[in-house]
C-alpha cells in the first residue's frame, strides 16, 4: 500500500472510534433523561 492509502485508512478507523465514543458519552449523559432519550430515538426509528 502506498502512504496515502495507510493514512486514509487511518483516518477512517480514528473518526469510527471518535464516533462510537462520542455515542457512548451521549448515551451516558442522557441516560437519566429518559423521554428525551426516547424522542430521539423516535426521531432515528420511526
């Protein structure tokens, strides 16, 4: 693989661990608000 290839790659794998942390922290601070939770997950699954 030439260096773009590996640094794009990397870049993809940093922002999918950047996402699933910033889910885990939402979920955690939401998680005692329960119907602002729940209208959010109205809003993704109708």
């Amino acid at each position: 693989m030439d260096k773009k290839g590996i640094e794009f790659n990397l870049k993809i794998i940093v922002g999918i661990i950047l996402a699933i942390i910033f889910l885990v922290l939402v979920i955690l601070l939401f998680q005692d608000a329960g119907s602002l939770r729940d209208a959010l997950l109205g809003i993704k699954i109708p």
